[in-house]
C-alpha cells in the first residue's frame, strides 16, 4: 500500500542542520532534521532556518500552472494575521466569525441567482471539500427518492467529464458510488450534453458540470445539458437527474465577465454549486463555498445544529478546525471590491489571457485548444509535425527562468496529446506577459537550433511536469 510520506531511513534521521553562526547567539547549534531536538533556540534563529530552506521553493507570482491566489493587498494579509487564531467551528465563541460566513454565503447566492430569501450554505477548506458536500447532498436525495418508490439503493453512479479534479473521484471512492465517465475527443475537451444523457440511468444521482475545466480553461455546457436531461425526463420512464455544478474557478469569473450566460440557479435542474475563494475568488488558500438551491436540496439529516448565541446554528462541513482567516479575508474582498472592483480585476486577467494566446497563436509552432475567452486561461499543444522537441522540453527550459509553466498531457481518449497551459491571475502583469513571451522566443529557437532527444513513447507518456 503507498504511503503518503514514507518513514524517514535511519542514515537521513540522522541528518543535521549546520546552522550559520550570525544567525544565533548560542555557542553552538545544530538541529537534527527529522527528530525533535533536545533544545530550542531563539525565535530569530527558527525564522531564519525556515526561511532559508523556503528560498528553495519556486516563485509564486511565475507559477503559471496553479488557480490559487499568489497575491492579496497587504491590508488582507494583515486581517488574515489577526484572525488566524479563530477557529471557525466555534460558532458560539466567534459568532461574529459566524456572521461574516453568513454575509458571503448570501453574496454569493444572489451572485448565482439563487431564489429569494436566505441562501442555503456553508465555507469549507477549498471547492474540493465543498465538492464532495455538494456530491453527499445528491446521494442522500437520491437514497430517499429511491426508498420512497420502494426500490433498492444499492448501485449509484454520478456522471461526468474525464476532465474532472481528482477530488470528484476521490468522492466516488469514498461513498461508494460508480463514476460514470464521458471521454474527451479531438474537438471536444470536456463533457457534451448528449453524451453527459447516454449516460444517465435510474441509478444515476447527478451530473456533474464543469464551469472552467482545469485542463484548457473552457465552460462546460450547464444550460445544453438540462436541456438533455429534460429531454431525458419527458421519455417512457426516463430518470429525473439534477446537476451540480463545478464552479471551482468560474463561480468568480462567469458572473463578473458572462453574466448572460446560463449557468447558475437559473438553470432549473442545478440543485448545488461549488467554488473556490482561494482562486479567482482572490484569497489566499484555503476558503471553498457550496450553495444549493433551497432547502429542499440539503438533506436535513446531513446538518448538525449547534449552539449559537442561545440560539442553534446549523453546520455541515467534513472538516472541523479551521482558522477563519480566509472567511474574514472573502468577506474584505467582497467590501473592498464590489461587483464593479471584481469585475475590473477578473476582466483585467482576460485580456492578457487573450492577448497572450494571440501572440502564441502567432508563433509557428503552435496550435491553440482554448484562448481565454472563457475563464482567463489556455492551452495549447506543438504542431504535429514537430519532432525536434517536446511542450516538456520547452516547459523544463522556461523553468530555467523561474517560470512554472505546464505539460502534461490530456484524459483517457487523448492521452497522446501533451499540451501546455498558462494561467493568468491576479498579479500577473501585462509586463510579465511580455517578459514570458519574450522567453517562449528565445527557448523556441534554442530548441529548433539544437534538437532533444526524444525518450520512447512509453517513456514520453509519464513525463509530466504536472498533475490535477
């Protein structure tokens, strides 16, 4: 069985950090890597150590590969520090904690266009958790649709895209549901509407719908996809299926640049949508949030209630102890920016998105996947025809730079195809973007000046310098 982190061998539990001596005031200091030492040192020492082993991470503003906030105004940094200590399960000590969950679980239903009155909700650690909430709320309506007609409850299955995270198989997993898979094709990079309804049965809890798939940026369907499964419906027995949407990244991008797209609870059959703060929700990691539709669609026996203020709380989470730094942070965010600053922010990141994949376009070598015009984030992959090198090769060269741009190839049915992927995000720069192309140039010619050796296909198929 693999281990997360594997035990630490007896030569390495040895190992010592030599510490530099203008950093302590001790004789001597020496602190053994794997082991608690026998002694503490000074608070400055501590910082310095730790901070010189970090030097060794990679740049975050050049990571080009994640969705995750790399940058927050240092009076959110500041607010963060200072609510660090609160922990957010503690609704009874911090019930003004409590109270700001509260506010942007409303904001973010009317931003969804949830139904008039009290949104139904909650904040988690990240959209991955707020995902499987989402999922559990489906199986658990499912469960009781199915023992109230008498039937048997024994064989769910949630349909989806190849293209999800891993968090969505990871709910699979542990809940004991069949993943039915909908398989990318040349063209089509993420799920269809009709083949999202072939999929779907009796058994069937729901379809999951991507707004903003990881692997080229691009929106899923939601909107033709209800309309399959209306279509679905309205046949001789056919099952009555609602949809979640997967809205890790485009929650917080949709309604601020497409707000005439139909994605959210204007939707009839979406019963829940999931997001990320700690993406374009602009906080740092990590905040998620998950909103149904009503009340109706989160199962009353999933809630725990616990004492508020002489009153009852209701709480649904997988996660208990939490700080409610990022809660405080989402809440400064929405105050600070508004729908015009956020709507400014995430338009400001499309355009260098799109400008960036035009210039790309540009280049000889290349063939776009997706542009930006959806969330601010595209692929693309090496025309056919070049073998003098790989999108790996040209990653590993940018990294060279500090640059953290990423290969890999695409899901099940397109494995051969190994693409690049650039994310624009808060902080990225339109400067940066030139620098970045300016580099792409240089290592192009490099490359097509002095061929890589290609390892054999085999080989080439696990050489990725990323994962979901």
């Amino acid at each position: 069985m693999p281990e997360l982190h594997k035990r630490v061998e007896i030569h390495e539990a040895t190992a010592e950090l030599d510490i530099n001596p203008v950093y302590f005031r001790e004789k001597s200091c020496v602190i053994p890597r794997y082991e608690l030492p026998e002694h503490g040192v000074l608070p400055r020492t501590a910082l310095q150590v730790v901070r010189d082993e970090l030097i060794l991470d990679g740049n975050a503003r050049l990571n080009l590969a994640t969705f995750v906030t790399t940058w927050m105004e240092p009076e959110a940094e500041l607010l963060m520090a200072e609510c660090a200590s609160k922990n957010m399960i503690d609704k009874d000590e911090y019930p003004q904690t409590a109270e700001l969950e509260k506010r942007c679980v409303n904001i973010i239903g009317s931003l969804w266009h949830a139904p008039h009155g009290e949104s139904v909700g909650c904040s988690t650690t990240g959209s991955s958790e707020a995902c499987m909430l989402g999922g559990m709320a489906l199986l658990w309506r499912w469960r009781a649709r199915r023992k109230a007609a008498g039937l048997d409850t024994a064989r769910p299955n949630l349909v989806m895209g190849t293209n999800v995270q891993v968090c969505w198989e990871k709910f699979c997993r542990y809940w004991d549901v069949e993943p039915k898979y909908v398989p990318v094709e040349a063209g089509r990079y993420h799920l269809g509407a009709a083949e999202a309804a072939a999929q779907c049965d009796e058994n069937t809890i729901g379809v999951v719908v991507i707004l903003g798939s990881t692997m080229d940026g691009s929106y899923e369907p939601v909107d033709a996809v209800n309309t399959a499964l209306d279509a679905l419906a309205a046949t001789p027995g056919g099952p009555d299926v609602p949809i979640h949407v997967d809205g890790a990244s485009g929650g917080f991008v949709a309604p601020f640049l497409q707000p005439g797209l139909k994605w959210d609870f204007r939707v009839p059959r979406v019963a829940s949508i999931n997001t990320s703060g700690h993406k374009y929700g602009l906080v740092y990691p990590g905040v998620g949030w998950v909103i149904w539709r009503d009340s109706e669609a989160l199962p009353d026996e999933l809630i725990f209630r616990v004492n508020y203020l002489g009153g009852e709380m209701p709480t649904f989470a997988l996660n208990f102890s939490r700080p409610g730094a990022q809660v405080a942070a989402q809440y400064y965010n929405f105050i600070r920016l508004g729908f015009s600053g956020y709507q400014h922010v995430q338009q400001t990141s499309q355009d260098i998105a799109k400008y960036l994949s035009a210039e790309i376009d540009k280049l000889d070598q290349f063939e776009l996947l997706s542009d930006g015009s959806d969330l601010p984030v595209f692929a693309f992959k090496l025309h056919d025809d070049i073998d003098k090198y790989s999108v790996y090769d040209l990653s590993e060269r940018l990294r060279m730079r500090g640059w953290q741009v990423p290969a890999y190839t695409f899901p099940e049915n397109l494995t051969d195809m190994s693409v690049m992927r650039i994310v624009v995000r808060n902080g990225f720069s339109m400067d940066l973007a030139n620098l970045l192309l300016d580099d792409f140039r240089l290592h192009l010619n490099i490359l097509e000046h002095h061929p890589q050796t290609q390892p054999p296909p085999e080989v080439q198929a696990k050489r990725q310098s990323f994962a979901h």
